[in-house]
C-alpha cells in the first residue's frame, strides 16, 4: 500500500504529470470553446462571420455652383445614387452578369455611364473623336503603350473590325445571346474595366443618379453581383440646359492628355473636369478638392468602422453677368424670327425672276426625311390610303431603279443614265466606303471621272480600282484574281446595300426631289406619324382642301413644332449679344442652335454626340463667340470716325452720289444704283450714315487712302481703317472668359473695305463691344462674362471688375454727328430700318447691315446698335447667317429691346439699368 501510494505520489509530481494536466485543462477549454461556438453559437456566429479589411475611400469634393446675376443656380448638384463594379472580384461568366446587371438599370429607366466611343450609325459603327482620340482608342484596344506603335494595319482598322476583334478575341462574348445593342453596352463596361486593368482595386462607375428601384434591385440580388457597390455622389444638373449650353459647358472625366498636364495640380484618372465654357475656363475656382475615409469593410464590402475621417473641400461658386430671364427669351426670340424668314421665303414654285433663293415645300419634306424627324421605317401601307400611296410608289420605285441599275452592273455596259440614276451609284459607291471595302480616295481617280461620264462601265472601274489597291477585301481574298473582287463587290451590292436602311431613304428623298408624292398624302403622313400636331378643324379643313399643305406646315414651321435647327435650311442658325454700356457685363449670348449639355454630364451620351457632331447646322458651334462673318454695312461708322477725325471731311460737307464710283477699276457702285439706277444725292455724313449709301463711304475710303506726300496709296487707307478700327476694339479679342475667335482686319482694297466689305471678319461679341465703344463716347472696355467668385460661406474670392483698355479722346462732335445718323436710321424719313422701330417707343441708334458669304446661297442679316439713343444702357449685336436681308436681323433686335425694357408692358421709365434692378 505505501508503496502503491509513494508510486501515485512519485507520478503526480512528476514534471511530466503536471506537464500533461496542463496540456488536457487547455484541451478542455479548447474543445468547450469549440463547443459553444459550433453548436450553442453556431449559427448566429456563422451569420456574422465576415471578413474585414481596412480600405481607403475617396469622398468626393463636390464642385462648386454656377448661378445667373440674379443668383438663380444655372449648373449645380444634387445628391445620387451611383453603382460601382469592382474588377478585382473573380465571375465564372463576366459578361453574363454585366448584361444582367445592364438589364436592371436600363428597365428601371436609367442609364450607363457610357465613355465608350464605338458607337452603331445606322447599318455600321463609328469611332466618336478627334484623330488623335482615335488612335489612342485603337492604342488601348492592342494592349500598346503609345500610339507610335500602332501597325499600319491596325491604324488603317475600320470600326466595324474593331468591334468585331473587341467582341470575338477580347472579351469573347457570345454573339449569339446579345443583340449588337446589348453587346455595345457590354462592351462599355469590359472596355472601361480593361483599361484601368493594373488598378483592379478602383471600381468603375457603371451608372449614376439610379432610381430608388434600381438600388433596391441591386441590393436584394448583391449575391449575384459580385463587386457592385452603391454610394452616394454628386451629380451635376444643368437648369434650362440648351439657353445656356454654350455659356456653361459641361465636364466629363479627365482624358488621358489632360491628365499627363494636370496631375501636378493632384488630379487623378477617376477625376471629373470642366470641357468647355465656364465649366472649363473656370475650373480651378469650381473645382472641389476630394476627401478621405479610412474603413473596415466586410467581405461583402459593408462598412463596419469608420477608421479616419478627411473632410473634402467644396469648390467655389461662379456668379455670371448674364440675365437668365433675358437669355432665355432672347434664344426664343431669335429661333421664333429664323422661323418666320423660312416662312417668309417658302413657296410651292420658284417665281420667274432673278431672284431664286427659296425655300419650296419640298425642301421642306427633304429635311423631314434627310434629318430623320421621322422614321420612315413607320410608313405603314396598312395606315390608310395616304401611308399606303406613300410607301407602295417607294418600293416600286426602289425596284424598279435597283433593278435596272444592278442589271447594268452585271451586263457590263456603260452607264448611259448616269444622270438619271446618279443618287442610286452614288449610294452604292458610298456604303461600299463606309464598309470599309472602298477607299476615300476613289472619288478623285480618273476611272471614277470617266464612269460618271458614262466613259467606263462599273466593272472595268472596280477592276481599275482593285489595280490600285482601292478595294480592301477580306482577309480570305487578299489574292483574289480581279474577276473574284469583281463577284464580291457585286454580291455585296446586291445582297447588303440594296436591302438596307438607307438605300430606302435613298428612294424616297429621290421621289421627293421629284415631287412624285402627293403633298395631302405627305400633309397627314406627318401627322399621324406625331411629327406636329392637328385640330379636328385641321384635319377637316385638309380633307375638304379649304387648308392646303403648304399653309399648314407654315403653321407648325411658325408654331416651332417644327424647328428651323432641324430643318437645317438657310436660314437655321444665329447669335445674339445683349452687354451693359456702362460696365461691359454681357447680359445674353446666345447662340442658335444650342444642345443638351446635360446629356453630356454624368453619364455622357456618345450616340447623342455622335448626333451633334454629323448635324448640319454645328449646334456644338458658339456662334456668338467664334462665328466670324463679314460686318457689311455696320463698319461704315468706323468709316464715318476715321474720315471726320482725319479731317478729310467735316460733318456738314456734303459728296455726291454718282451711282458707280469710277475713280478706282473695277469700279463699285452704290446698292441704290445696283437695284434701280437711283442716287442718294449730295449727302453729308449724317445722311450717308441714314441712308447707308455706299458711295458716300468709298469716296471716304479713296480720301484717307492718300499719304502724306500726297500720293494715292491703298495700304496708307487700309492702315488708317486698321488704325480706328483697333480703337473700337475690332483689332483684338474682348476679354470674354469662355474664349472667342480673333478678328480679321481687311489688308488690301481701302474703298471697299470702307463699307465693310473684303476680308474684314468679326464676331457678334466684337461687334457688340463695338456698339459699347461708341454709345461710351469712345471708352472701350473688356466684355466680361463673369462677376465674381464666391466661396460658400458667402466671402469674396474674386470680382470681376471690367477694364478699360483704351480712352479714346475722339471729337465729341463728331461721336454726336455719327450717333446722330444711326437715330436717323431707325427714326429717320430715309433710314433703312425706319419701318422696323417706327411705333418704337423708345429712341435706338442702329445700323443694318448685309454680308455676302457664299454666292450660291443667301446674305448675312446683321443689326448692331444701343439704347436708349439719349442715355445708353445696353447695346445689341445680332447676326443672322443667311438671312436673306438686315431686316430680319433689324425686327429680331427690336424684339428683343422691346422684351429687356418690358415695352409691352409700360413703355416709360427707361432708365439705364431698369431691366437689372
């Protein structure tokens, strides 16, 4: 027993023993832990099991505001939702839930943020930017760092095999699940991902500003997508957007060329700035500087723990000088006038008369199909008699010419009606070029010349052009003997170009041309396809022919249902600058046509650019600022100074009017002269002013064109004009902020140049600190476009006081005699726009003046002046591109001077500054 017992005691304190208890009671604990955490915990733990690692996030400095003079915010943000996709989480099928994840946005109403610039134009593709931009799209596509590295081959890429090798070899999607749309948006997606490939850990915005429908979509299936976040940003909002697109801009996320210049100044590639206009010049003051956060976040991305806060700073607000009410109704004015010049010069026959500039109804049904404002497509021959009559004559017509031309094509034979059939050559010639089958070049090769002559038949052309290396054929034919590339290009015509889209808009703008439709038929066309609108008493009036169709459309074209921008007739565009004679504020720019900047903002709509870019009438174009055109008759004030001040003539010596002033050769004429052999008489300054006469101005441009040895000498007068016109400002930029053209000064030709003809060329802004100059009595001022800079908390960071840049000590009578003969012009028995401001209440120093650009088409219009006549308070500029006659451009200025002094409300009391205060 003792010895039983000495053996239990030798054991237990053994160093082993105790060794071994403590090894079993952390045995114990272990496996009790274990215990309680799997079977009493286990399933609240495994709920609440996440793994978290700490992040940094940006927390975006939102930009600052851009309000009008009187405080109403123009550009401003508001707080969104935005989806972000993380590349960095693995997806067994990527392109599968993007299209998913595409599918709820877009059937909630939203939209993507789509930066990608392949875009679908009708039947083929298009690669939206400069040259420049393009390759740098090509360079990203090839995994290449620089451009310079780009093959032949790739550069020579047409956009249709660019999106054919994005979708096929990059990304692999499956062409056989997606329409080409859905592949687009995809590819949108993948594309934005790969580029930014090395920093996987910063997710792409997919779509901003999102329904609450969408963000609940999104967060109930968070499990079907993998590394999509939401959070709230701000979103930038363009209020009235097309008044004031030209003026604000719109940003977009920096470029990889800005970003090489700008990232000195801390800007990163997820950054968003200004492009143009205020949002640009302006962007070191708007420009919000990004805070930070330092978080926990759980393997499902959910913040658990804010770390470490650094607040951002906002960017300052921008306070312009324009008058929101005034460039508002301004635009409305303008675009309702352009409607009333078209109306004014549309007839259904061109008169038998010298004067051929027109605008007949089937000019204006060109447009209406050319410009797609209906889809033609839509014409159903199951829609009554009119559709059916419409669509039947098409398509048997489309039969008819295809056939026939095809036909000649395959027989070999020379193009006899080429003249006839030009438009269906032409089109097939064309859509083999956007193919990318033709080269551009063809146009100018002689085979071409020789076929539209009907010297050469088609084959032997594409076989002379094959020769040349002017057909590019697939891969598989790069050795194809000539009569293989000729079966091609025939197979090709007649099985793609033929049955497409725009071979169809072919026939019916041909039919158009020819007026083989009826105009009743195309009158309820439009109607019922809700291009414009009828009354019951229309539609009565059209069927019983008391209303006829060219009266009617005059109605929508006046009604602005149907705009002159998208017309794209002459006349479609303008500018109007409205400044403050005291200060140099501008007050209204406008320019007509304008655009959607908010669908450039945020999620930039590249189809809608794409748009803009091919519209005819430039609606991208400022044209109150870039615009540049010849001043015409306005520049005879210029004139009138420089001779009165260089004494060559005094304000009572009077010139006669000979009607065609000889002292020069070729010898010009007075426009009185040149229209009915009349004179203008003995005329003194005042009166040539009045009566615009040109011959009184030329003889002003042969007499300041002698030096001081007495001798004639053309550059002595255009210095001299030069000279005074650089006093008004017409020899520099005015200072605008938003940028602007430079002027041209006539360098040859003084006679001519005196009445504002020749190679003089300004823009509306010039020509209204003109006017500024002139109604101050010669102090010329820079044009400001913004008042000040403020900070949030309501301090000033920097006003934008207008200088002066010249004081001109002219002769105070002289500036009164040439005032004096623009008051003649409106109010005087023979000014030229007397009949325009006769039952004008307030007194308007103007002038008109017309501007030949192009021969073949119509004049300038163009009407500067100020008012009122006694007390200046405003000048105004208007410039409508061909407009026919001043008077247009005259009318369109008083309706505007009539809105800014409310003369339709309370014509007395016009005060400078009346409208402001």
């Amino acid at each position: 027993m003792k010895t039983l017992f000495k053996a239990v005691y030798s054991f237990l304190t053994h160093r082993l023993f105790l060794l071994l208890l403590i090894v079993f009671i952390l045995f114990y604990i272990l496996v009790m832990r274990l215990f309680e955490l799997q079977i009493v915990e286990g399933e609240e733990l495994a709920k609440a099991f996440e793994l978290s690692v700490v992040r940094e996030v940006s927390i975006e400095g939102h930009r600052g505001n851009i309000y009008d003079r009187n405080g109403y915010p123009l550009a401003e943000n508001i707080i969104s939702y935005t989806v972000f996709l993380n590349d960095s989480v693995e997806v067994s099928d990527k392109n599968e839930m993007i299209h998913q994840l595409i599918g709820i946005i877009k059937n909630n109403g939203d939209s993507l943020v789509d930066e990608f610039p392949l875009v679908q134009t009708g039947d083929g593709f298009e690669i939206i930017g400069t040259e420049r931009q393009v390759l740098n799209f090509k360079k990203n596509v090839f995994n290449l760092r620089y451009t310079t590295l780009l093959t032949e081959e790739q550069i020579a890429m047409e956009p249709n095999e660019i999106y054919l090798f994005l979708r096929d070899q990059r990304f692999n999607i499956d062409a056989t699940k997606y329409t080409t749309t859905e592949i687009l948006d995809i590819l949108s997606i993948r594309y934005a991902q790969y580029i930014k490939r090395y920093s996987k850990y910063q997710p792409e915005v997919i779509a901003t500003n999102v329904s609450h429908k969408t963000l609940a979509m999104l967060e109930e299936k968070n499990d079907v997508f993998p590394g999509v976040s939401i959070v709230e940003t701000p979103y930038r909002v363009y209020n009235d957007a097309p008044y004031f697109a030209h003026i604000i801009g719109y940003t977009r996320k920096i470029d990889s060329e800005r970003l090489e210049v700008l990232k000195p100044l801390g800007y990163t590639a997820e950054d968003t700035i200004g492009v143009i206009g205020i949002e640009k010049e302006m962007e070191s003051y708007l420009r919000g500087y990004d805070g930070a956060q330092k978080v926990e976040v759980n393997n499902l991305g959910k913040t658990m723990l804010v770390l470490e806060n650094i607040d951002p700073i906002m960017g300052n607000d921008v306070y312009l000088t324009i008058d929101r009410d005034l460039q508002i109704n301004t635009y409305n004015i303008l675009e309702r006038q352009l409607a009333e010049i078209i109306v004014d010069r549309m007839l259904m026959r061109l008169p038998n008369t010298r004067e051929q500039r027109y605008i007949l109804l089937k000019d204006i049904y060109d447009s209406i199909f050319r410009y797609n404002l209906i889809d033609s497509r839509l014409i159903d021959p199951k829609n009554g008699d009119g559709q059916s009559r419409i669509y039947n004559l098409m398509m048997t017509t489309k039969e008819q010419m295809s056939s026939y031309v095809i036909n000649e094509i395959k027989s070999d034979a020379l193009a006899v009606n080429y003249n006839k059939y030009n438009t269906i050559y032409t089109y097939f010639l064309e859509n083999l070029r956007t193919e990318g089958i033709l080269d551009k070049g063809y146009k100018y090769d002689e085979n071409y010349v020789a076929f539209k002559k009907s010297q050469m038949s088609f084959q032997t052309m594409m076989i002379e052009f094959y020769k040349a290396n002017y057909l590019i054929l697939p891969e598989v034919m790069k050795d194809a003997k000539e009569e293989e590339a000729l079966e091609y290009i025939i197979k090709f015509i007649e099985e793609e170009s033929v049955t497409r889209y725009d071979f169809t808009k072919y026939i019916y703008l041909y039919l158009l041309d020819r007026e083989a439709f009826n105009y009743y038929d195309l009158t309820f066309m439009i109607i019922d396809l809700g291009l414009v609108t009828a009354s019951e008493q229309d539609i009565a009036n059209l069927k019983s022919r008391r209303l006829i169709p060219i009266e009617f459309m005059k109605q929508k074209i006046l009604n602005i249902e149907i705009t002159p921008h998208e017309l794209a007739l002459d006349p479609s565009s303008g500018a109007v600058v409205v400044t403050d004679v005291d200060t140099g504020e501008v007050l209204a720019l406008v320019s007509y046509p304008s655009y959607d900047n908010s669908r450039l903002v945020n999620n930039f709509d590249n189809n809608y650019y794409a748009k803009l870019l091919s519209d005819p009438t430039s609606p991208l174009y400022p044209r109150a600022t870039y615009a540049k055109s010849v001043p015409g008759s306005t520049f005879k004030m210029i004139t009138s100074i420089a001779a009165l001040e260089e004494g060559v003539i005094r304000p009572t010596d009077r010139v006669l009017d000979r009607g065609i002033f000889t002292k020069i050769f070729p010898s010009p004429s007075c426009w009185i002269y040149s229209q009915n052999r009349g004179s203008h008489g003995s005329i003194n300054v005042m009166q040539a002013i009045e009566h615009s006469c040109n011959y009184f101005f030329y003889e002003m441009g042969w007499r300041l064109s002698f030096n001081e040895e007495g001798k004639y000498s053309d550059a002595h007068g255009i210095s001299v004009l030069a000279e005074y016109a650089g006093r008004f400002g017409l020899d520099s930029k005015t200072g605008i902020e938003i940028g602007e053209a430079s002027s041209t000064l006539a360098e040859r030709d003084a006679v001519r140049a005196t009445i504002g003809q020749g190679t003089h060329d300004f823009t509306p802004v010039q020509l209204a600190r003109f006017m500024n100059t002139l109604a101050n009595n010669g102090k010329m001022q820079e044009l400001n476009v913004v008042d000040k800079i403020m900070e949030k908390s309501g301090d000033m960071v920097v006003d934008f006081t207008p200088k002066t840049v010249i004081e001109n000590n002219f002769n105070q009578n002289h500036l009164d005699v040439v005032k004096k003969g623009m008051l003649d012009v409106t109010e005087g028995s023979g000014g030229t726009a007397r009949s325009y401001f006769a039952d004008f209440p307030i007194s308007i120093a103007g002038k008109t003046g017309t501007a030949e650009l192009i021969k073949s088409r119509a004049s300038h219009a163009i009407f500067t002046g100020f008012a009122p006549y006694e007390d200046p308070s405003v000048s105004i500029a208007t410039v409508i591109h061909f407009g026919y006659s001043s008077r247009y451009a005259a009318l369109n200025s008083k309706k505007v001077l009539a809105m800014y002094f409310e003369v339709n409300k309370e014509a007395e009391n016009y005060s400078a500054g009346n409208m402001l205060n």
